[in-house]
C-alpha cells in the first residue's frame, strides 16, 4: 500500500497588527508519514510533544484524517501507520496545531485521490482550528490575509509572497501557552480608538513586506488588541520588544498567542537580536532560546514513497 509523506511549515498567525486576519509560514517543518495498515492504528510521534501527545484516535492529525473520509465517502483502511516527526514546539505560538491539522487534510486526501480542493481543506481546517490565520499559510505559504464570512461561513483569503534579505528571530521560551488561555483573556470589546489603531497599522504592515519597506515595520507591528493583555502572561514581553529593536530588529511582536516572540531583522543582525532577546528574557527570570528562520513561500510540499 502507498505511503504518503507531507511536510507542513511552521506559521506566524496574529502578525502584528494582524490580529486573527494575517499569518506568515516559516521555514520550520514537521513531517507526517501515512501508510495504510489492515490491522490496527498506530501513531509514532518522535521530537516536539512526544511524551504528551495522543498516540490514538484523540490525536488531531488522525481527527483530521477522519473529516475527510466523511466529507468524501472514502472509505477509510483497517487502521493506518502515522509517524509524525515534530519539529515545531507546541504551545509556543508557531502553529503547531495549525501544522498537524493541515498535515493530516492533505495525506488524507491524497489517499483519497485529491477529491477535496485547496478551499474545502482550508473550510475544513479553519473548523478545526477555529480560525484561519495559521491554516492558511500552511496549507499555501507566504504571507496570507483571512477572514471568515459569519453569514456563510465562506473563508476569504488572499496570499502573497514575502521578500527574501528579511529573517524571523523566534525568541521561544520554555513555558507553554495554550491558545485558550491567551483568549480567554481578551476582553469581549474594544473601544474605536483602538480598532483604528490597528486598521491603520496593518494597512502599513502589508504594504512594508510587499514593497520591502521595511523601516515602517517598527509602527506596523503595534497592536491594540490582544498583545498589551496578554502581557500578563508573558512576563518582560514588552522588555524583549523593545530590546528586539534596540538591537537592530524592524519591528518585533508576539508569535500568535505567544508565548514566543517575533522579531522582523536582515540577515547580518540577526545572530546579536536573538541572543539580546535571550538575555533580557532572561533578566526576566524567562529561560528561553532563538531561532533564525526564513519564511516559507511554498506551504504544504508533499510526496509519495
């Protein structure tokens, strides 16, 4: 029987001023193997969340796997041998989950004979994940703008590429944060002030990656929305931001829910942002680490063995 091997990104989501509309892939990968078995289901997870994560049909790439045979009328195997090689952190504001429900769409359907298209998996997905700003960007690559219409349900999305000579610095803490938590501390509304605080923003923040004008991202990159309230949960957030342009970063912001933080930098600063993020972190009594990464133009890239 044919196995199928997908290979996912890492995703940005929330991206600044962004919030819950815009969402970047980096070029950090997990790897999902899918082999259909006549016997039993069996789950091998090796790296990021492999003395956590459910080895059985609670896992969320096999949940995924079953939305499309459902949704097709593909009749599923016996059981199925998946082996996820995570490379992603989880709980850390990278997508891991974003990456793990695409990974499973994709084997799903293409055991399935590619009965669904790109749209109906991003529909599928962003059910899923309850939003659409890190799905997209897995599934697609590059940079993506989304929204979910309520009256229809329809995702709305457009996606384009980012500029190579720009570099992520991901500062990753050690301590998790789950995505509920961070919402659950949101308030229920905004004042207008704020709202036009961030619709001016992102406007600029699209425009600095298209057209490279990178000096306008230390602006494009404030929020209103959900970053001052999540503070409270990410202890010398604010410390490291500023610290991130101090050093030589365009701009920096949480990393979706954070608790990982985003910093935009060329190339030849990035090594001296990422170790200034990890040393004040550390001030903060914050153990962490950096990452310099590119961003991902391709998306889901996936292979038959």
């Amino acid at each position: 029987m044919k196995k199928i091997k997908v290979k996912i990104p890492a995703t940005t989501g929330n991206l600044g001023s962004g919030f819950d509309v815009v969402g970047a892939a980096l070029k950090l990968y997990n790897t999902i193997e899918v082999q259909p078995d006549n016997k039993k289901l069996v789950i091998d997870i090796k790296g990021e969340g492999e003395n956590n994560l459910p080895r059985d049909r609670r896992n969320i790439v096999y949940q995924a796997m079953e939305k499309v045979f459902r949704k097709t009328g593909c009749p599923p195997a016996t059981g199925y041998r998946i082996r996820l090689i995570n490379n992603i952190p989880v709980a850390r504001g990278l997508g891991s989950s974003a990456s793990a429900i695409i990974g499973g769409l994709v084997c799903a359907n293409k055991l399935c004979g590619d009965k669904l298209s790109k749209d109906e998996i991003i529909k599928i997905a962003t059910e899923l994940e309850g939003h659409p700003d890190n799905v997209i960007p897995a599934l697609l690559g590059g940079l993506c703008i989304s929204y979910k219409q309520k009256d229809t349900g329809k995702i709305r999305y457009v996606r384009l590429d980012l500029p190579t000579g720009l570099v992520a610095v991901l500062c990753i803490p050690e301590f998790e944060l789950s995505t509920e938590k961070a919402r659950k501390i949101l308030p229920k509304k905004i004042s207008m002030s704020d709202a036009v605080f961030n619709c001016s923003r992102v406007a600029l923040l699209i425009n600095a990656l298209t057209k490279k004008k990178y000096e306008l991202l230390s602006v494009a990159m404030e929020d209103k929305l959900h970053q001052p309230y999540r503070a409270k949960l990410i202890g010398g957030m604010d410390n490291v931001f500023r610290t991130a342009v101090e050093s030589g970063a365009f701009g920096a912001a949480l990393s979706g829910a954070g608790p990982a933080i985003l910093a935009f930098v060329s190339p030849g600063k990035a090594k001296r942002v990422g170790q200034e993020m990890v040393r004040v972190w550390r001030k903060n009594r914050v153990s962490s680490k950096y990452a310099i990464l590119g961003f991902d133009n391709v998306g889901a890239q996936i292979s038959k063995n």
